[in-house]
C-alpha cells in the first residue's frame, strides 16, 4: 500500500486484479480506488462480483461502508439472517463485525467499499461461509 495521494487524483477504471485466493467462492474482480495504509487513512475499491460468488467471513478492523452499484447482493452479519442489497444500498460493518458479503445467486453485483487501515491491514479473512442460503 502507498498511502493516499497528497493532491486531486482522478483513478480511471482498467486497473482491475483478481481478489485474493480464500477470499471468496470464486475470484472477483477489484479496481483499487483509494490504498491508504497510515492508521486510520481509508483505502477505497470497487468490487465485481459474478452471479453466486461471495466473499468468506471476515472483518474490518475499523469498519467498512459498502455502496451497491448494480446488481443483487446478499450480506450477514454473524448471528444474523441474510439481508437483500440491491442498488443504491448503502451498508456499514462495524470494527470487528465478522459478516460476509456476496452477489445472489441470480444476478451480478458491484459495489464501492471503503475500510480505513489499521496496523497496515483493513481486511482479515477468515473460513468460508458454509450454506448461505
Ligand atoms: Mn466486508
């Protein structure tokens, strides 16, 4: 990560990499928006999702807002039911909330998330989620 820019930085969409292995049923795509890594600083993405690939649990470790650009999407937060997320859908995760979050079997689903840095990380992964629905 290379902290964030000290000026007005447009990122133009193309720079799309495939989300790391254990992240989630399938490979994803994520276009990198933001890569703050001082405590606190925000690192930004955008994430596209094939119909029925979602993510395995994880958290954030400040948190995270979620922004639904297109598409049909599902999340759970542990302990909880899954929730619907369809366009224009905003969802925040607190510090720590172990959830999952994931396009629906019948659509594909997109979104903007954004989770401030901690200690240089602001994703832990951690086990697959076993029958999501
Ligand atoms: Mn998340």
């Amino acid at each position: 990560m290379n902290g964030n820019p000290d000026r007005m930085t447009i990122r133009r969409p193309g720079n799309a990499v495939r989300s790391p292995q254990g992240a989630g049923t399938a490979p994803f795509w994520v276009e990198m928006l933001l890569e703050g890594s001082a405590d606190g600083e925000n690192t930004a993405m955008r994430a596209s999702l094939e119909p029925g690939t979602i993510t395995s649990w994880h958290t954030h470790p400040r948190g995270q807002l979620l922004y639904v650009l297109a598409g049909k999407g599902l999340a759970q937060r542990d302990g909880a039911h899954v929730e619907e997320l369809r366009t224009g859908d905003a969802v925040w995760f607190a510090a720590g909330e172990k959830h999952w979050h994931g396009a629906a079997a019948d659509s594909p689903f997109s979104y903007v998330s954004i989770q401030a840095a901690e200690a240089g990380r602001f994703v832990d992964w951690l086990e697959p989620v076993e029958a999501p629905r």
